[in-house]
C-alpha cells in the first residue's frame, strides 16, 4: 500500500546530517510508491531543502522560526506537528540521534500513535512495514511492526545506505508559519566537548582503548591513528572507570553502541558489556598484549603486541598507504 | 519535594543472551535494576538528602520486580510501587507503559520524576519523554548534572558528547545518563530497612484502566540471534611485518580503508 512518508531532516552546524539521507532512503522503501515528505525545522534552512531533494525527496516543508534556532522538545514538536496537521503523513521516519531520540517519542505520545525506535534496517514483508532493531545492546535482534495508526520509526545512523545523489532532481519547497510558543526548556549554552569533529555514532572508522592505554595520556597514539584515518576515538568502560577519558566516549552495553566499517580496540579485554556496543562493526581489529582476550574471539584480524608499539607503527603505515592512494 | 523514579528491572549486563521458543530465555537468568534507572535512584537520594522530602520507586511489570524495588529501598528510597501486570497484559510496548505510569502519576504532584535514558533490555529510551507529555510537564533526557532552587532548575544535557546547560522549572522529569553520579551500594542496615518500607502493589483496576487502553501499538513478530562471528585471524611474526600486513589486508581483502 503507497504511503505518503515525513522525514525529518536533521540540521548540524549549518547542513544537513547523513542520517537525514539515510532516512530519506528507509522513506522508499516504507512509501512503496508513496510521495516522499522531508520536513526540516530551524531558524535559517537556506538552501538545505534542495539538499533533501537531491537525496530523495519529492517535496520539502519548512518551519523557520528565530525560536528553533536551538533544538527544544516543545520548539520542534510545535512545528513538526503543525506540519503533520497540514500534511497527515501516514508514517515517518526520524534519525535515532540524540534530537531523534528525544523528540520522537514525544511526538508519537502527542499522535498517539507506536514507536519502533534504533532502526537498523526496514522492508515491505507480508504487507507490513517490517523493521529490524537490536535489542540487548545487539545481543539480539527482533523484527517489529506497527499493528495501527502511523508508521513512525526512529533509524540508527550509519545503517540504511543512502540513495545515490541526484543534483538533476527537482521539487517543490514550501514554508509553514507555525506558532511556536511557551518554551519550557531554555538552552543556556553549548559546550562543545566532542572537540575532535567526528561523532562517534556516524564514524566509519573508531579506534577505541581500553584499560591498557594506562593514561589520559595513552589516548594520544589513538588519537593520532584515528586522525590519520578520518575516524573518532572511542573506549571501554574500563578505561572510562579508570578515568582515563570522558564518559562521552564509552562503547557498550551502557554507552553508545556502534557500527562503524572497521573497529580497532586498542588493550581492551573485550568483556561482554563492551562486545555489545561493537560487535556489529563490519571489521573489528584487535590490538592486545594477552593473546587470550577475548577481544581476539570477535576481531577479524588481531595482533599479538604492545598497542603503545603497534598503534603508531599502524598510524606510519595507513599514512604511507594513504599518501600513495 | 515530592521525587519519583521509574524503574525498570533487566537482564543483568553479563548474561548471554539465548532464544527458546521465539522469545528470550529468561531461565536462571540474574536480573538487575536498569543501570541507568539506578543513576535516577541515587539522584533522587541525593535530591531528599539536600531538600528533604520523599522518594518514591515505581516499576511496571511483574511480580518477580519487587526484588529490583527493595533494592531501591535499600539504597535510601522511602516507598515503593509495583504496578503488576502480569494477569492484564500479555505484550506491552512503550505506549502501554507510558499510559499506565503517567495514570498512576497523574494525581501525585510530583515536584520532579526521574527515569534511566534508556534500558539496556529493550533499548528504545521512549517512556520518560512519553510520560512527561502525557502529564504535560516539561522533560530533559541524557542529563549529567542537575540543580535545583525553589523550582529553578538547571541541567546538564549530554548531546553525543557535547553538553548543553538547559534552563526549565519544576514540575520536571529527567533522565540519567552515565555520569549524573556514583551510585551508592545499599548497607546492611539499608537492606534491613528495606524490609520494612511500603511496597504497594497495583493492578490496572486500580487505576481504573482498561485494558483496551493500554494495548500495544506495535508488535514483535521475530526475534533472532546475530549470526555467530568466527574468531578471525591473528598475525603472526614481527610486529612490524603483522603491521604491514594488517594495513594491506584492510585495504585488500576487506577494503575498509
């Protein structure tokens, strides 16, 4: 059955994130033919709108407003719903980030309508809209469906591929005035602690370390190597715990879960709870002095070795590599 | 202050995961408090120690869930409540959670409720927002910090690492994220105590649900285990030739790089 899908487009430090690609695509796949809707919300869109067409959109609705120049959970629902009031999508489809995890389930208590939340892929099986979620932190999966009312699903990023960009494909923008009012959340500030540019939850690459990097200090070769590579830096609770490194930055069964295509876990032992944030990584490298961490049951390829030797012998080569490339 | 937590109980993070019957086996599993409902116990503890008031922990599910609850108690809370529904409801998703709590809540006056972001069970991080618009009170998720005067609040929202100070006001429901603080261990004299704090149990009777009105809107139709992973291949040699070798092989046969 053809459904008109909403994807709403998620804005970081002015254009637009992937995710919002990678939810244009999951739109396909949900509208079977269906027309595709992004929504995008802020204070200035610029020309952001025809980005979303590019990437599969059939039509653009805009709410700009001075009061969303921030993300709050009443700013945006005022304009996602007004939008949906307009337009009475039949699903829709948000980034299972941190704007979509907070805001989705808010707007589908407002619809009352199911949430199927962290998405990681969507398909057309018996005629229902079917999604596949991890749950235990990845331990396990389960395929879920929307039994009535609106489709709504959040999509983890870096897991549906996006379509292809088409720079020749045109469609319609228009902008909705909603009234956006009674704020009840006020953001004061914005501390900018990810300092490094790459998020975890989109990294193709992370390099993570654990309990053996010994140091706030021991992060340095890691951060090199993830620079070298375009990636982001990551670890274990262990090394969280032991306060070599924010908390931000912890992978596991608490912490983020991730899925990047290579994973390199630097002196890390490889307990369960950590095997839970990462062992969907496409490729997993492990770097251990103990040839008997579990670490080395998940990895594709391991190394037997000191990491403060190994990691920045990898950094010189992947550069060589890359210089020649 | 009148401070509530939702609660949930989990697998504990070390169990491994097995399917029997299409469903999670649950068979000699341990069970613990939610990790992060455990960072809004210890924060609504330390919220009475400083402004006095109450702490009451509510927990939707069954039976086996006043376990989880007395550990609450033991850790410092002052009631409990186990809102049992077991003999109601056979599949409940986020929807129906949310309804029956923000139905028990709805006539509590609570000054602030507190939540885990997410349990680590079925990871969709939905009820608190849910909860807080059902009751029409403003909320903030992932907070790391918290500070309240008269009814002046101010909090620290983690934003995938990133922090936001966020401005609201009481009433106000939160949600914890790892950082928020250390949470204690219950003492022995707590866990005596514990024995002896109320622990009411409600069925959605009592709240004058019907069950009609909580029923799931969505629905599990599989649940699988991923394909199991074969260890892979560890390099042998000098460590300058497995790192040479590592690099051409994720660049040539996984292609990653």
């Amino acid at each position: 059955m053809t459904k008109k899908v909403a994807v709403l487009g998620e804005i970081r430090d002015g254009s637009l994130r992937n995710v919002s690609f990678e939810g244009l695509a999951a739109a396909r796949t949900i509208a079977e033919g269906g027309e595709i809707l992004a929504v995008l919300v802020g204070a200035s869109l610029g020309t952001l709108a025809q980005d979303m067409i590019h990437y599969g959109a059939d039509r653009v609705v805009t709410v700009e407003d001075e009061k969303l120049a921030q993300y709050t959970p009443d700013g945006f629902s005022q304009a996602f719903l007004s939008v949906v009031e307009q337009e009475k999508p039949e699903a829709i489809v948000f980034g299972h980030t941190a704007l979509g995890k907070d805001l989705a389930p808010k707007i589908a208590s407002r619809l009352g309508c199911g949430l199927i939340s962290d998405a990681v892929d969507v398909e057309i099986a018996g005629g229902n809209v079917v999604f596949t979620r991890p749950i235990y932190s990845g331990k396990a999966f389960e395929k879920k469906i929307v039994s009535d009312g609106i489709v709504f699903a959040t999509i983890r990023p870096n897991n549906i591929a996006p379509l292809e960009k088409e720079t020749s494909r045109a469609g319609e923008v228009t902008a909705l005035s909603a009234e956006i009012k009674d704020l009840r959340t006020i953001v004061r500030e914005v501390a900018k602690k990810a300092t490094q540019g790459v998020d975890l939850s989109e990294a193709k690459i992370i390099v993570a370390g654990g309990r053996g990097v010994k140091s706030a200090d021991g992060f340095s070769p890691l951060q090199e190597l993830a620079d070298v590579l375009g990636g982001a830096v990551g670890a274990s609770r262990g090394a969280c715990d032991a306060e070599y490194c924010d908390y931000s930055l912890q992978i596991g069964q608490t912490g983020k879960v991730v899925t990047p295509d290579l994973y390199i876990a630097c002196g890390i032992s490889g307990a369960i709870q950590h095997l839970a944030g990462m062992s969907n990584s496409k490729v997993i490298v492990a770097i251990n002095k103990d040839p008997e961490a579990n670490i080395f049951k998940v990895a594709d390829y391991g190394i037997v070795g000191d990491l403060f030797e190994v990691v920045p012998m990898l950094a010189e080569e992947f550069k060589n590599l890359l210089i020649k490339a | 202050m009148n401070i509530f937590v939702l609660l949930k109980r989990t697998f504990d993070t070390e169990e491994k995961i097995t399917i029997a019957n299409g469903a999670i086996n649950e068979d000699g599993a341990e069970f613990i408090i939610n990790p992060y409902d455990e960072y809004a116990v210890e924060e609504a503890i330390q919220l009475r120690e400083s402004h006095g008031g109450e702490v009451t922990v509510v927990s939707v599910g069954g039976e086996d869930g006043e376990k989880q609850l007395r550990t609450a108690l033991a850790m410092g809370a002052d009631k409990a409540v186990l809102i049992n529904t077991e003999d109601d409801i056979e599949y409940g998703d986020q929807h129906t959670t949310s309804k029956i709590l923000a139905e028990y809540l709805k006539d509590k006056e609570a000054d602030i409720i507190l939540a885990g972001n997410v349990a680590i069970d079925c990871g969709s991080g939905q009820v608190g927002p849910r909860v807080a618009d059902l009751l029409d009170i403003p909320y903030v998720t992932t907070i790391t910090k918290l500070e309240i005067e008269g009814d002046k609040v101010s909090v620290v929202r983690d934003v995938e690492g990133d922090s936001e100070v966020i401005e609201t006001s009481l009433p106000l429901l939160i949600t914890a994220q790892q950082g928020l603080n250390e949470p204690r261990y219950p003492s022995l004299p707590g866990i005596m105590k514990a024995k002896k704090k109320p622990l009411e149990e409600l069925e959605l009777d009592d709240l004058d649900l019907d069950e009609d009105e909580v029923e799931a809107k969505t629905k599990v139709i599989e649940i699988f285990l991923p394909p199991t992973k074969e260890a892979g291949r560890v390099l042998e040699g000098e460590i300058s030739e497995k790192v040479k070798e590592l690099v051409s092989l994720l660049h040539k046969e996984a292609k990653v790089i």
